[in-house]
C-alpha cells in the first residue's frame, strides 16, 4: 500500500508486480503518465484491467490476442515494471 494512503487501483497493482520498491509511487495523473510513455498501448491496457480487475477474455478479443501472446506479454510487462529505469521515474 502507498505510504500516503492515496494509493489507487494502478498503483496497487504496479507495487503487486514490482520486487522492490525504496520510495512510493507518484501520484495516480503522474504514474499514468511515465506508464503511458514507457509501455506499449497493449501493455498498458492489460496492466489497467488487471488493476481494475476486468474480466480479461473481452480484452484480449478486442486486442486480438491469444492466450499464449497474453502470456508473454504480461511476462514481458512484469519485467518492464521491475527495470530500475522505470521503477525511478514512477517513484517520487
């Protein structure tokens, strides 16, 4: 959980996936924003419907994606998140 409890749904999935974390995240606008720049649009779709929880099956027909490609996408999304690069510009 963020330290000044205005964590939101992204932000809790983002610490989910992230092995290490020094400082907190930014604030919801702001992560938005690095995670916008830094992810691929289908990578940023899948990690808002994780965090919002959303039934994956009618994103991934939208997306047209297949179970094996969502797998190595979220694998290669999991690893983006935890690149020290990255973990530095969504912390504050």
């Amino acid at each position: 959980m963020n330290i000044d409890d205005q964590s939101t749904p992204l932000m809790d999935e983002v610490e989910r996936h992230i092995r290490k974390l020094i400082n907190p995240l930014k604030d919801e606008d702001a992560l938005r924003a690095v995670l916008k720049v830094k992810l691929t649009k289908k990578e940023f779709k899948v990690l808002n419907a994780w965090a919002n929880e959303d039934d994956i099956e009618p994103l991934l027909e939208k997306l047209g994606m297949d179970e094996e490609r969502y797998g190595e996408l979220s694998v290669k999304l999991i690893k983006k998140l935890n690149q020290e690069k990255l973990k530095q510009e969504m912390m504050i």
